[in-house]
C-alpha cells in the first residue's frame, strides 16, 4: 500500500512540476509585454488630448449644434452599453470585475425602466452572459491583447450607429482603467454624448487638461491661450466629423488601458500559482518522504522478524524437541 501510494505521489509531484514551468512561462511572457503595454499608452495620451481640446473648442463655437453630442442627456430612455474584457482567462480576476460591473449597471437601468442593448469586446463575454441568457447585440473577440485602432474604429461603428440613428440616448463602456503596475479599476463612464471637460473630470484625458472659457485652453506646460478660433467648415459641421474620431479616440485609449490591465492580472495570477506549485512540491515531497520511511520501517521490522523467527528456529530439533542450552 505504501509503495503504491509512493508512486501516486511521484506522478503528482512530476505533473505539478511540469504545470510550474507552464504558469513560470507565462507569468514571463505577460512581464515583457507589460512595458510595451504601457508605451502604448502614453503614446497615444498626446493624440487623446488634442482631440479633446478641439472638440471643446468646437462644441464652444456653436453651443447649439454640440448640443446632442456634449454633455448629458436629461431623459435617458434607452442605452447601449460596451463591455471590455479578454480573450482568454488565467488573468485573476479580471474579466468578473467588468462582468460584476456590468450586471450592476443592467441591473439598474433594468430597475429605472431603461431598455439596454449590450455590446461586448472579448471571447470571454459572449460564453458568461450567454450562459446568463443575456442577448448581445454585437460581440467583437481576437482583440484585447494587442488592439489597434482599426478595432477601435469597428467597435465604435458598431456603437455609434444606433445613437446617431437616435436608437439609444446615451452610450456607456465599462472596462478597467490602468492606473499603474499595482492599480487598476472599473471604470463605467458615459462614452457618448461626449462628457464635457469643463462639467467635472475629462473621461479622456487622465489629467484633465480642458478650457475654463469660451476660446480658451491650456497647453501641456501650464501656459494659458486665448483667442479667437475660426472654423472651416463651420463649427456644425465640424463636430459631426470630430465627435466620431472622438468616440473611436476613447474607445482606443479604452482597450489600451485593459490590455495593459489584463497582463498585468495575468502575470500577478500566474506568479501566484507558480507559488502555489512551489509550495504543492514541497507538501508533497514531504508526504512522499513520510511514506518511504514508513516503507522502510516496515521492511526493517519484516526483516528483523523473520531474523528472530529463523533464530528460534535453529534452537529447535528435526522432531520439534527444544534442545536446551547448557553453559
């Protein structure tokens, strides 16, 4: 039995092993992608804050036109919500964060009478909220770990065209936000109309950078321009072309900041089961040591009895008479 037990232990100790090295792997791989993650990001924070300026400056051009497209509605009656999460699982806790957030939100647009049409980014979401039974209008997958802004640019179609068709009064992402190595969190922010910069914090830029009045902004070194702008073509006009570039901008900006996330979960997940094998390794080892030295003990015990057995029959004659010893 012990022998037996030993060689269980063995195989179990050689297959923990073995999935060590996998976990090891790509806990490294997600490491190195860390950094490119992050480069990515602040590459595109520049283009993200450019973009919010001048659709400020637009919007204060002709406060009537930006009208439906800044700001946010009064009477929400009908919403589309995007939901961000990852292609693949072995990343903690990541995707039932967002999916956590987003049932919340349903949930409450559900409570307030609200009809929602949902729209997911990662393979992850289309097997949960199909085993939840809640339909997804359009699910978009082979994209959360390496986005681009081609991605960027067909999720936002996809999301842009029922609140510009006038389908839905109020669009929402829920993804998580890459605050640095050590932090992320869920975010749900209103994605369209766009959030006016000067109403509280900028969605888009995480520093806020906007304009405090009419034709008026702050450049990147804390100096202060005012002015006058002129559009061509007119501000109207313009906004119907920058508002969509907008959308796709945050949208990007929005899967850049999960993959960031996701590997960073990814690699905290699998330097915890590394850790984890180690100290299974070590458990079983010692189980499997325990064994052998009762293995061991019982063989030297057979052996000693069987010695004694022999012993006490050498003192013994062919009839079975006891020959008694004299000194």
């Amino acid at each position: 039995m012990a022998g037996g037990q030993e060689r269980i232990l063995r195989r179990r100790i050689k297959s923990i092993q073995s999935t060590k090295k996998i976990t090891k792997a790509m806990e490294l791989i997600a490491a190195s992608q860390i950094v490119r993650a992050q480069g990515r990001i602040v590459a595109a924070r520049p283009y993200e804050e450019g973009m919010a300026r001048i659709v400020l400056e637009a919007a204060t051009g002709d406060p009537v036109a930006a009208g439906n497209l800044l700001g946010t509605p009064e009477k929400i009656e009908k919403v589309a919500v995007l939901s961000v999460v990852a292609d693949r699982g072995l990343c903690g806790g990541y995707n039932t964060s967002v999916f956590r957030a987003t049932e919340r939100h349903l949930s409450a647009a559900t409570a307030d009478n609200i009809e929602y049409r949902l729209f997911t980014v990662g393979k992850k979401a289309q097997g949960y909220f199909r085993f939840r039974r809640q339909p997804v209008e359009q699910s978009f997958i082979g994209m959360s770990e390496r986005p681009t802004f081609e991605d960027a640019r067909a999720v936002a179609a996809a999301v842009l065209t029922p609140f510009v068709n006038g389908e839905v009064d109020q669009v929402m992402i829920v993804s998580t936000r890459f605050l640095s190595a050590g932090s992320q969190s869920v975010d749900v922010k209103q994605l369209l109309p766009l959030v006016d910069p000067r109403q509280g914090s900028d969605p888009v830029t995480e520093h806020g950078d906007g304009a405090s009045a009419a034709g008026s902004a702050r450049s990147d070194d804390g100096d202060d321009r005012s002015g006058y702008t002129e559009f061509e073509p007119d501000a109207a006009e313009l906004l119907e072309t920058l508002v969509p570039r907008a959308a796709e901008t945050a949208i990007f900006a929005a899967l850049l900041e999960a993959s960031a996330s996701e590997l960073t979960a990814r690699q905290r997940a699998m330097a915890a089961a590394t850790d984890n094998a180690e100290e299974l390794v070590k458990k079983y080892s010692r189980i499997m040591n325990r064994a052998r030295q009762d293995t061991i003990t019982t063989e030297i015990m057979e052996i000693v009895s069987g010695a004694e057995a022999l012993r006490a029959g050498a003192d013994e004659d062919e009839g079975g008479l006891v020959i008694e010893a004299r000194v």
